[in-house]
C-alpha cells in the first residue's frame, strides 16, 4: 500500500474529534503535510500518550452526570412544552387574522364579490362572450 494511501485511510478512519487533535497538533490540516510529515506526527502523538492528562475524563462518571440532570432537563423539558403551546396560541391567532383579512379588489371589504354593497343591482353576462354567431358567411360543402 502507497504511504498516502495509509495517511489517507489513516486519517478517514478517525473520528471527528480525533481529526480535529491531529490538525491541531500538525498547525494545520494533516492531509496537506508530505507523508514524512505524517508518519513522524503519528509516531511523535503515540510515543507521548501516556503523557496526556485523562484523569479530568475518568474522575466523573455518567452516572453522576445522570443524576445531577435529572431535575434540569425535566425543568426544561416543562419550559419547552410551555412555549410549544404558547407558540400553537399565537400561530392560531394568526391563522384567525388571516381568515378575516381578504382583501377584494372591488371595495376592498372582507367579503365576496356577490355579497359586496358596492356591486348590488349589477350582474355579469356570462352569456356574452360567443353568442353571437353572425357574420359567417362561409359555409364548407
């Protein structure tokens, strides 16, 4: 296998985190660096391991996480059901505005054409257009 081949695996097969680490301690992106680069980066990064501080990783638990949350995220999860129903309040209210808000071109008054005070006494001919079938001279045999 190519040793940019290996970097390449190398470096896809890392999770993000892990990908951010290997950046930051190239100053920069790893992927751009020469393969010599690479190798001598990783050897440096696994020859001081044991160096790394992981006790502020181990000291706390996910049990004590758990149980300390516990009564935040149902205290949260009350705030966020209050404003989901104070959000469907509002988004109903607006539903009602736009209902009554049309707006015709006729007077401008929120109701129909027909029923419109400005339009009483006036009817539309629908029958006009194509009635007439005058004036047609030709006639095909």
């Amino acid at each position: 296998m190519l040793p940019v081949t290996q970097i390449d695996t190398f470096y896809n097969g890392l999770t993000l985190r892990h990908r951010d680490t290997i950046n930051v301690a190239a100053c920069g992106t790893f992927m751009k660096r020469r393969p010599e680069e690479c190798y001598d980066l990783i050897e440096n990064m696994t020859a001081h391991h044991d160096d790394w501080d992981t006790f502020v990783q181990r000291s706390e638990s996910s049990s004590s996480i758990t149980s300390s949350s516990n009564s935040k995220i149902i205290a949260l999860k009350a705030k966020m059901a209050k404003i989901n129903k104070n959000l469907m309040k509002v988004l109903q209210i607006n539903q009602q505005v736009k209902a009554i808000a049309y707006n015709y071109e006729t007077c401008g008054g929120p109701h129909s054409y027909n029923d419109c005070p400005a339009t009483v006494g006036q009817s539309q001919n629908v029958y006009g257009a194509g009635a007439y079938q005058g004036g047609n001279s030709y006639q095909p045999q």
